[in-house]
C-alpha cells in the first residue's frame, strides 16, 4: 500500500519540496517526470492542485534502500510505511488540521532517502585471476549487513571474523562490518572462491564475492615417464618442498604425493617398475637408497651404503652429484665427489669423482669407476646417465671448462673418452638404441652423434629470447613425440625442443601472461595509474632486460635487451612517465631507455657526467618536481643528485658534507615520497630507517628496531635489510623478515620471520597489499598474512 501524503498548493507562494539523495542510489518517480541523481539535491515547487507523484528510492549497484529518513520538516519517515513509495498530492481534503500548520508557516518540506551498503563481502587477497604459490593460501576480505553479520563462510569453511574498524553494533552482538580470514588448501588447475553471508537474524546472501585462483606446479627438477607420458618430480618453485608431483602430459592434470619426500638428495625413476628412486641418510657417511611406488606412495629400502672419505684417503665428502637408473636395469648407479685436503696453507678442491653401483635385486654396493682430475682423467663428474650397457659421465657446469664424456661400462667399470664431446654441461639426454647424445647448455642445445665425434646444434635461435635458458637442469628424450624435453628451474617451465626443427615450446608452465618470461627480475616500478608495471631482470645467465608489463593482463614486453651488462645486478629503476624515459642503473653506471625507441644510452658512468665519481648504485628515484636523479651510492654513503638536462651531479646528502643529521650507513633502497617531499632510506650498515627532506637534504633516524613477541630486536639481523615500500603512512621492509612500521603511531610490527619468496622490489597497490617482483615474476604481496600471488610469470 502506498504511503499517501495530501498537500494542499497555497494560493501565493506554493509548497517547495526539497529532495536530498545521499552516496548509494537515486530518487525517480512512476511517472518519470522527475529524476534526483544520487548524491545531488533537487527542488519541486508545487503551485497547483493538481499535483500528484509517487517517489521512488532506486538503490545503486551494492546498496539497499533503507527508508525515508525520519527527520523535521521530513515527508513519509512513518515508521510502519518507510518502505514504501512516497505519494505526494495536492487534490483533497483542504484545511487538513495535521498539516495546515505547515502550509501556513510557508517552509520547504524534505523528501531524503536512506541507503546502505547492501549485505555483502569483498575479497581482499588473493586478486582474483592471480597464480597461487603453495597449495595453501589465506583468503581475507570484509563483510557488510546492516542486521549484522553472524557467520561468514569461504567454499563452505567457516571464517574466522573480527569487527571492522567503524562498524556498528547490532544487539550489542553482531558487527555490521567485520574484517574475515580463512586458510584454504588448493587442488591443482584453477579454484573458485565462494563467499556466502549470514546476518544476525539468519539470512543467507550467497555468492557476496567470488574469485578465482590458480595453482599449478611446476616439475622443474623431473624424471620422464615414457610408458605413462608423465613427468614426475618436485616443485622448484619451492626448493624445499616434501611432496613429489605426478604430471600427466596427455590431459595436462596433476597429482600431489604430499610430504612423501623424507630426503631432498639426488633422485631417478625406473618407469618400468614405477618406481621413485632417492638418497636417504648422511649421518656417519651412512645412506640408503629408498624407493617410492609412485602409484601407491608406498615405501621401502631397497639399498645402503657407507660412503666414508677417510676410508678412501680423503677428509671431506662425500658431495653428491646425481642418481641414475634406467627401465630394465636392476641397478641404481651414485656419482659423488671427495675433497683432497693439502695440508695447511694450500686450498682445498674436488679431485676425484667416483661412481658406486647399489644392486636392487641383493641391496649390495660396489665401487664400480673412479675419476682423479690430477691422474689423467679430465675432470670431476657432475652426474652419469644410463645409455644402454654403459653410462654416459659429464662434467659439472660450474668448472667452467669444455671438458670431455666418458663412456663407462656398466658391468666392469672401464672408461673411454668419448671423442670431440669437450663441451659445458647443464645435463644430457641419451638415445640407447642410435647412441645420440643430447647435451644440454645455457646458450644451446647440441646433438653429439657418438660414432662421428662432432656436435651439431640441435636449438639455438639469438633472435627469439622468449625460452631463453636461464637455468636448466633436468633434460630428457620424448621419442614418442619427437622432442627433448628440458626443465627450467629459473623460468619455473619444461620446454619442449622439436627433434626435427629445434623449435621451442612450453610443455608445462605456471605461465600468467603472455611474453618472454621473467628469469631473474629485480628492480620494479609501477605507473601512477597502477596499468602498467616496468622490471629490471638481470637475465640470470641471459642478457638483461627491461620489460613492460600490463597489470591486467600479466602480458610482457621486452622493451630491450640492455647489452653490455652482462653479469651485473640492476639496483636502480625508475620511469619518468611525462618524457616515457626509465632510468636503470647497474654498479657505477646509469642507462637511460627512450620507452617509444626501445634504444638505450648510457648517461652517467666513470667517464660520463660531471660531478662526484660514482662508487656503487644501490638504487635511484626520481624527483620530478626538482627535475632530477637521486643516487644512492653505498660506497660513499652518500645521496647524489643529477641534474636530468645537464647531467651534473653533485652531493644531495652526505654526513659531512650536505644536510644535517646522522651519517647514511650502507645505502641499499630508498623511497619518494612526494605527496610530503621526503625520502624513506633502508641502511643496511646500521639497520636503521632515515626519513630525509628532500629541500635541505637533512637526515633523521625514525626507524632504529623492530620487536617481536618475546621483545627481541629483528630489525636487519645480519646486516640483511634489503628494501623498503611505502603506501597508506605505512613502510613495508624486507630483510631477513617481513616488517611493517606504522608513521603514525610509530609501531613497528613483525609479520614473518622469512623473507616472503625471496621479493626484490615493492610498490604500493592498496591497503596492505602491494606489487612485488621476484626473481620469477610480478605479483601482489598481502603485508597482512605474508603471502604472495602472481600475476604475470
């Protein structure tokens, strides 16, 4: 029933009806004669008797309409009928002794709707559309009702709920907002979050907020499975990871054998018998071989040893290097190292290399090659792989020498080089049945056919960086679809590499975005608008390079490859959005990148710019109100300034010599503040927190400890500070930990005692969260529980 309202018109003057819509929603009438837009006051005069409308409140998108506000002057807040449309009418019952008052007395009336929030949540973290890293993640969010929320769920698991700052009480019981979390286990591929709400009085709002996430790991570190076409091995991702995982190449599915793995020493697989195999032990040289049945996750002990160095004249060792097994071979074959002690005075180094054969069928162990780098033989091993009736031995990669393979009988031991195979290896492949070797580097891939003693180049492509290796270590031949299949730890990906043409392919990635991937970024800024994200990535053992990457999608873009640098970390990003020029600086040099050109100059160095000679950068910012670098240089302890038209650099802040205060101790991040024309500066000599004006280059301690609950001092511990972020009067600081000091109140709290997935630059995003880079990728970083996601890797 609507709620009816007769106003007479007075005969001079008339009635004005004053209509005030608050955030939330709108005012219209049935008629459609009249509109009020939300957040607007409009104005009716009425000057007929003819006037009749019915106001209708229209709640805006996440907003319910609450009643018209009881208020003076205020037009149908009775309280039975607050609901309902307003009518107001001029046509009868003049001299009405309820409102002849009203009309006599010549004031506006106010018509106002009430509008609230309507009952619902918001996800937090994780953003939706992001890559989880464990399969574990911590949803959090806020929730709304106005009768008060009672209980929130996360895919059916109640969460645990706290009131909001803000919030109101209802029955002295039930908060209208509350701030929620839940610990939720993923399952690989992706996972839909489901919020649901229920308020005080048991209504259920479904579906308040939904999100996806996605969880897929990567076998970096993995054995083929021929028979079943499956890869099985463990997350590089997370080095330290106890659970074995099973990769389905057909279908593309995953299975977990969680924390099955109780050693994370050198492993191989027999696909014959399905069978994982691993070293176990350590303690007295002793060691087992034990076997995981993989389509059970049974366990047992199939071999052991005593791999004593004393026994062998040596002091150190044994240093693992690999386990080798094959199909139809009932042995499992261990290659390690023993250290030769020269006495005092003289360095310690790997001399020899043995390689010790376990039967699977008796458990029995016999020392079956060794290798003596000072008695012939080329060099140390870094692992053997099964060919046939003999194993193929390599060298390890980090000797840095093209050394050549060994052939060594299975059986008796001998040992022959094999021919024009000098070369630097990650890992090999073999092919039994045409005796091809695959080796596989950093810069190639190469074939070694061993009756013709030459390699040939099997992949290698300067102009597509976009699978460049950056840090391969398993190799593997898939005969049956004509490729060799490579896993790339530092790219967290297996490729694939066409036997017949080279081309390489992603096999299996956690690939958020499109676009060469990140192998080792470091340094990152985001954009004012927060659309598009640039990193410095040193290329780990690839060339550097600077990419763009669009926030919505994760998609990357090499700008270019910045040449000349090869081996050195970049410590200094920043982009100067109104001339679309970044800035990169590495060790004593700064290089300025035209973003349109994609071509880089070099514009400051030890022969270029005037000034100060740089020691080493550790990082830059830039100040564009003052058109200018700021340099921290940790070997002067010091703060540049560079001017950007003329490249003169002169000294900012420095004890000693500009700006008052204590003396910077080991420059390692800083962070613009322009809103209040500071500097934020991390040292890490005396881990302390600096607050610096960026006007008189003064200095000032604000930041010197961090307590955790038992009242310890875990700011910086080892000289480990790192980098600080800044957003909301709040620093983030990566050392050793995670820790976020409040400006304001002056607190310094601690939220993890690890440093959260190794992150190498922060950007403020919102609230608690932030951009981050890591050596793999682009996420967002929840300060509140330590977590990370990715969006584009």
């Amino acid at each position: 029933m609507k709620n009816l309202l007769l106003l007479f018109a007075l005969l001079a003057g008339g009635c004005k009806i004053v209509v005030e819509v608050p955030e939330g929603g709108s005012i219209t009438t049935e008629s459609g004669a009249f509109t009020c837009a939300e957040s607007a006051t409009c104005e009716i005069d009425v000057d007929d008797a003819d006037f009749e409308e019915a106001f209708v409140a229209v709640p805006a998108q996440g907003y319910e309409f609450l009643g018209w506000k009881q208020r003076d002057l205020g037009l149908c807040g009775v309280a039975e009928a607050r609901l309902e449309p307003c009518t107001i009418s001029t046509l009868a019952f003049v001299g009405n002794p309820a409102i002849q008052p009203l009309l006599e007395a010549d004031l506006p009336v106010y018509l106002e709707p009430e509008f609230a929030p309507a009952a619902g949540a918001t996800i937090l973290f994780p953003v939706s559309g992001t890559g989880a890293v464990d399969s574990e993640i911590t949803v959090r969010g806020t929730a709304y009702d106005p009768d008060g929320v009672a209980s929130i769920t996360v895919n059916g698991h109640v969460a645990g709920i706290s009131g909001a700052e803000g919030s109101e009480m209802v029955d002295s019981r039930f908060f209208t907002t509350v701030d929620w979390v839940r610990q939720l286990k993923l399952g690989p591929g992706t996972t839909e979050l489901v919020v649901d709400v229920i308020d005080a009085e048991g209504n259920l709002t479904p579906q308040a907020d939904t999100a996806s996430i996605d969880f897929l790991r990567v076998p970096a570190r993995f054995h083929f499975d021929p028979i079943r076409n499956r890869l099985i091995g463990r997350p590089d991702l997370n080095g330290f990871s106890r659970d074995l995982i099973v990769h389905d190449l057909n279908s593309g599915t995953q299975t977990f054998l969680e924390g099955v793995l109780d050693s994370l020493l050198p492993a191989c697989y027999k696909p014959d018998t399905d069978e994982y195999l691993y070293l176990y032990g350590g303690i007295d040289h002793y060691y087992e071989i034990r076997s995981i049945n993989v389509a059970t996750g049974g366990k047992s002990i199939v071999a052991a040893a005593t791999l004593d160095p004393v026994a062998l004249g040596f002091t150190w060792g044994p240093y693992l290097e690999n386990l080798a097994c094959a199909s139809g071979d009932d042995a499992v074959y261990l290659t390690y190292g023993l250290l030769l002690d020269r006495g005092p005075g003289s360095p310690n180094y790997l001399t020899d290399s043995y390689i010790t054969k376990f039967d699977l069928n008796t458990g029995q162990d016999s020392l079956l090659a060794t290798f003596d780098s000072l008695d012939g033989d080329a060099s140390i091993l870094g692992g053997t792989e099964v060919m046939g009736d003999k194993l193929v031995a390599y060298p390890p990669y980090g000797n840095g020498r093209r050394t050549p393979l060994y052939f060594v009988d299975k059986n008796s031991g001998a040992k022959s080089v094999i021919e024009g195979s000098q070369q630097l290896v990650a890992d090999l492949a073999v092919d039994p049945e045409t005796e091809t070797i695959y080796v596989m580097n950093f810069d190639a891939v190469y074939r070694l056919d061993a009756g013709e003693n030459r390699y040939r180049i099997q992949s290698f492509d300067p102009t597509d960086n976009s699978l460049d290796f950056t840090n391969p270590h398993s190799a593997a031949l898939d005969t049956r679809n004509g490729r060799l299949l490579v896993g790339d730890g530092q790219l967290n990906m297996v490729v694939g590499i066409s036997l017949a043409s080279g081309k390489r392919t992603e096999v299996v990635s956690r690939r958020q975005g499109t676009g060469t991937s990140l192998a080792s970024g470091w340094e990152l800024y985001v954009t004012e608008d927060q659309t598009t994200a640039y990193v410095a990535d040193d290329g780990a053992l690839a060339a550097e390079k600077l990419f763009r990457i669009d926030l919505a999608t994760g998609d990357r873009q090499v700008i270019g490859k910045i040449l000349g640098m090869e081996g050195l970390i970049s410590r200094g990003l920043t982009v100067d959005e109104e001339s679309n020029k970044a800035y990169v600086a590495f060790s004593q040099r700064i290089l300025e990148a035209d973003l349109e050109s994609e071509q880089f100059r070099e514009i400051a160095g030890p022969q270029i710019g005037f000034g100060p000679t740089l020691g080493y950068i550790f990082d830059l910012v830039l100040d564009r109100a003052h058109d200018r670098l700021l340099i921290a240089d940790i070997d002067a302890n010091a703060i540049y300034a560079m001017d950007l038209r003329t490249r003169v650099r002169e000294v900012f802040s420095q004890y000693g010599s500009q700006g008052d205060g204590e003396a910077f101790s080991g420059i390692v991040s800083m962070i613009h503040d322009a809103e209040n024309n500071r500097l934020f500066v991390a040292n890490r000599g005396s881990s302390s927190i600096m607050m610096v004006d960026l006007d008189s280059g003064d200095r000032e301690v604000i930041l010197e400890s961090c307590l955790d609950e038992d009242g310890r001092d875990v700011l910086g511990n080892f000289n480990s500070l790192e980098y600080i972020g800044y957003g909301d009067g709040r620093l983030v600081i990566i050392d050793s930990g995670i820790k976020v000091f409040d400006l304001n109140s002056g607190e310094c709290s601690l939220v993890s005692y690890q440093n959260s997935r190794y992150i190498k630059d922060l950007s403020h995003l919102d609230g608690d969260l932030y951009f981050a880079v890591t050596e793999r990728g682009l996420g967002v970083f929840d300060s509140k529980t330590n977590e990370l996601v990715y969006i584009s890797e």
